[in-house]
C-alpha cells in the first residue's frame, strides 16, 4: 500500500492552503485599515471644531499682541504696521519650528498597516525556512 500522495492531490492542497493563507492576511489588513479608518472617523470633526475654535482665539489674541506693541513700543505712523510686522515673524519662527516637530514625528510614524507588514515578513521567514527543509 502506498500513502503517497498524487501530484494532483499535493497540487490542490498547496492550491487551498495558499488560498486560505491569502485570505487570513488580506482579512488582517482589511480589520487594521478598518480600525484606523473608524478611528479618523471620530478624530477629523473634533479637530476641524477644536481647530476653527483655536483660528478663532488665535485672531483676537494676534490682534491683542499687535495693539500691545503699537501703545508700548512703537507710537507713531507707522506704528501698527511695525508692531504686526514683529508678531508676524515671532509666529512665523514658532510655525516653522514646531511644524518641523510636527513634520518629523509624523514621518517616523508613517500611515503604513505595520501589524500585516510584520506578519507578512514573519511568513515569508517561515516560508524560506520550510523551503529549505523540504
């Protein structure tokens, strides 16, 4: 009696195998954009208020600190435009600099699926190892 399996047997289980291992990865990647995807869901409309509120605060308090430096720094003709030329390049100074914080931090994060991307190199290591042996 021989327990060997045909070429064609062997051919359709690896067919079903690949199949499935296909499924579970694609179904891994599709729950982790999905988590990502509700969460943006319920983070962009809180920060388009949160951010129309701060524009808002921003406006009145650049206006105070211009009005500020006209009185006590600079009277004169001219004076308001000197005084919001000043307030123009310190919030310029802090935008460039926290923009560049902001900038980094979100390109070492990335938006890239990172647990499928970890599992999918964890299976292709198993796979060459199983290669190998056979």
């Amino acid at each position: 009696m021989h327990n060997e399996k045909s070429l064609g047997t062997v051919v359709a289980e690896t067919k079903e195998e690949l199949k499935q291992f296909i499924q579970t990865r694609l179904a891994i990647l599709k729950a982790e954009l999905n988590e990502k995807v509700q969460i943006m869901k319920y983070s962009i409309p809180l920060l388009i208020v949160a951010g129309a509120l701060l524009l808002g605060c921003w406006i009145i308090l650049t206006f105070a600190f211009v009005a500020l430096l006209h009185a006590w720094l600079i009277p004169g003709d001219f004076g308001w435009f000197w005084s919001a030329l000043i307030v123009a390049g310190v919030y310029f100074l802090g935008g460039v600099i926290i923009g560049w914080f902001g900038y980094s931090e979100l390109k070492s994060t990335g938006m890239a699926p990172n647990r499928t991307i970890n599992v999918l190199k964890e299976d292709q290591i198993w796979i060459q190892n199983e290669a190998r042996t056979a």
